[in-house]
C-alpha cells in the first residue's frame, strides 16, 4: 500500500482526462503510448523495489525481522499487475463500457476465491496462498482486460502525449498519499491513546460505512469522463447541465445517507456481537463524510479538465494534515467519536477547497439553495425518526424506512417529476434517473 503511489506513477489517470484531447484516429496510438510508458515505469519500478527489498521491509518494520520473499515479493508484483491492469481499466471507462468491466470483475473474483479455497484451505499455504490467489486472480484480470481492450493496441508511440500526460499526473502522486493520510491517520491516533477495543469498534464503524463510499466512487468514476467529454464540446452547457445533475444526486445520496443513518442501529445490532454496538453513534458521522467527498469529486473535476493537477494535492494533502492535528488534539479527550468527527470536516474541507480554487478557472453553477432545502429536509427527517422510541425491532425498522420513504417521495416529486406533468405519483416519467445513476 506503500508503495501503490509510486509504482506506476499515476501515469493511468493519464487517460480519463487527454482521451478527450485526441482524434478519434489517435486513441489508439494514445492508449498504445500510455500503456507502454506504464509498462516500463511498472518494471523499473518493481525492478528497484525488489532489489532494495530487504532493505525497505527492515527500515520500516525495524523490530520485526521480516524477510522480504516470499511476502513482500508475491505483494509488489501482485501490486505491479493490477497497476498495469488500470490502464485497461481507465480506457474502458471513458469509453462508457461498464457493463465489460463488471463481467471481468466476477470472473475475476470467483478466481481468486477458488485460488484462495485451493492454496488456503486444501493446501495449508497460510498468507503465502493468500498472496499468491491475489496474483493469480490479478493476472487473470490482466490477460482479460488487455483481450477486451486489444482492437486499441497499436504497437506504435508517439512521444508527444509523454509530456503533458507526465505534467497531468506527476501531482497525482501527492495525491495519492494525501488520501492515504485519511485512511490511515485517525487509526495510528487512535491506536496511541485509546484501548485496543475502541479501536476495534471504530474499524467496525469504518467498515459498516464502507457502502456509502463505494457508491460515491463508482458514480464517480462514471461521471468524471462524461464530465470531460461535454466541456470539451462547451464549458457553458456542461455548467447548466451539471447544475441540475449535483442536485439530484445530491438527494439521491442523503436520501441513502437517512436511510442508512437511521437503521444503522439495527444494522449493527444484527451484524455485530453487543461489544460493538457503541458504534452506532459513529456510522451517521462517517457515511456523512462521504456525502462531502462526493461533493469534493464534484468541485475537483474542473480541476482535473484544466489540467491544474498540482492544485490537487495541496488541497487533499493539507485536508490530510489537518485531519492528524485534530485527531492529536481531540482524540484523548474525546475519544473515537472525535476521530469521526475529525473525518468528518476533513472531508468537508476538501469539498470547500476544491470549490474555492475550482472558481478561479473554470467556475461550475451550483444551486445552493436547492442543496440546502435537501440537506434541511433529511436532517429534519433524521431527526424525527432517529430519536423515536417504538418498542420491537421490527416496529422501528418499519418506521423508519417510512422516514426514508417519505423524504425519498418529497424529493422525487420536487426533483424528478417532468416540470409539465399534471400532479401526481402516476405521471412520474420511468426515465427521471439520469443515465450516470443507471451506469
């Protein structure tokens, strides 16, 4: 994980954003450039790593006299392939080809449990099977990626997208390690000043939240090209059209983040032992940061259009920084509820910073009022039924998925029904989602 951020150098990004710059004659000979600048950063860099393997491995685990084989070897090629595989990846999504990379995905993970099953569980190998079921699944994932994708392999170079793809994704690099200050900081804090089973607590609150996080990137990474393909075409269009696309989802995500807010009692009652029941509290707090980093995803990508990458790591890292001095700070007063909320407005700080730097070239038409109406109305709801004492499980649930069902209707109706349609449930057009929700 170290090492995720240098190995390839970033340099698969490069094809979400200057795809668009090339003629439709060209992208082959584009993809045919990234891939192979990919290929040979990816085996410099293992190349490197690996021969100063055992020197790594003992710098940063000093007490632990590890051996860099077979572990760490069988984890850095693993790490090599699928950086490679992103760039298969990253083609296929600009090209819209969702659908492809969903059916590589499941062969893809029933390989790597049947190579885990095998390796694991019949042969006795221990961490070393699991480490070689990841390559063996991430080399399958590879040679399926690279059939799909093998009408664009033009074996050819062309030496003029070396310099602004490398000017596109260098900051990206800084980036990367920006995030891994979010993933990683709030639990070495914790791990320092509160007992080991608040700590375990707090990951169960992490992982329980873990939804709403997948649905913010995979939107994401389906919105971030379409987002490209229409500037392209007209700054002003896409302004307007992404004025109303933010607000939808926007309600979309905190009529998810209610829902999930509410019964997140339940959820942990049913999945967890009564020790990790306090982490309840925790997941409205986390699933919220979510929401921000979707908005950050927002206010980024002009960011990402105008090349000005090396806003981007100045924004996520600071956000990163801030994120440990809070979490020094609060921590041991407060405990792992502090280590939420300290997410919590390092995520919102993203979002705001993304946006305040975003304006400057290249300015997006938010509709704040709308936004603050949706964000009033779920906290209203949140608060309604969140606090409702109703005696049976079965009782509260029902309740409060008629909480959700109310705001998701009031929504609806307001956003989503055709603006000429006669009032009423019945005229809602079966099409009101835009296609990026579908995707």
């Amino acid at each position: 994980m170290l090492f995720s951020g240098v190995v390839a150098f970033q340099i698969p990004s490069i094809i979400g954003r200057l795809y668009f710059d090339c003629d439709k004659k060209n992208t082959s000979v584009f993809f045919s450039t990234v891939f192979i600048v990919a290929a040979v950063t990816i085996v410099t860099s293992l190349t490197i790593l690996t021969t100063a393997g055992g020197h790594l491995v003992a710098i940063i685990f000093p007490s632990a006299n590890l051996p860099f084989f077979p572990l760490f070897f069988l984890a850095l090629i693993s790490l090599g392939i699928s950086s490679l595989a992103s760039v298969c990846v990253s083609l296929l999504q600009v090209q819209k080809r969702a659908t492809r990379l969903l059916r590589i995905s499941v062969v893809t993970t029933c390989v790597h449990f049947a190579a885990s099953v095998l390796l694991v569980v019949v042969l006795q190998w221990g961490p070393t099977g699991v480490l070689t079921a990841t390559l063996i699944s991430g080399s399958v994932n590879l040679a399926l990626l690279a059939y799909t994708v093998s009408d664009h392999f033009a074996w050819a170079f062309d030496a003029s997208f070396i310099a602004p793809g490398l000017h596109y994704c260098l900051p990206l690099i800084l980036h990367y390690y920006g995030g891994f200050l979010f993933i990683s900081s709030d639990k070495i804090v914790l791990e320092k000043f509160i007992p080991l089973a608040e700590l375990g607590i707090y990951v169960v609150a992490v992982r329980l939240a873990s939804p709403m996080s997948i649905f913010v990137e995979a939107f994401n990474r389906s919105n971030s090209p379409r987002f490209f393909e229409m500037s392209k075409k007209s700054r002003r269009a896409t302004t307007y059209f992404y004025r109303d696309i933010i607000t939808k989802w926007f309600a979309v995500m905190m009529v998810l983040w209610t829902g999930f807010s509410l019964l997140a009692g339940e959820a942990v009652q049913l999945l967890t032992p009564a020790s990790y029941h306090p982490a309840t509290s925790l997941l409205p707090i986390l699933a919220g940061s979510y929401v921000f980093r979707g908005l950050y995803c927002f206010a980024a990508n002009p960011l990402f259009f105008e090349m000005r990458t090396r806003w981007i790591p100045l924004i996520t890292v600071s956000a990163g920084c801030l994120n440990i001095v809070l979490n020094i700070l609060l921590v041991p007063t407060f405990g792992m509820a502090a280590a939420a909320w300290t997410t919590l407005a390092s995520f919102a700080t993203t979002f705001l910073a993304a946006l305040l730097v975003g304006r400057v070239f290249y300015p997006m038409n938010w509709s704040v009022r709308s936004l603050a109406i949706i964000a009033l109305l779920s906290l209203s709801v949140f608060a309604a039924f969140y606090y409702a004492s109703i005696g049976s499980m079965p009782a509260r649930i029902a309740a409060k998925l008629c909480g959700t069902a109310i705001l998701a209707a009031t929504l609806g109706i307001w956003l989503f029904l055709p603006k000429n349609a006669p009032t009423g449930l019945a005229h809602l057009s079966p099409n009101f989602l835009p296609a990026l929700f579908r995707r």
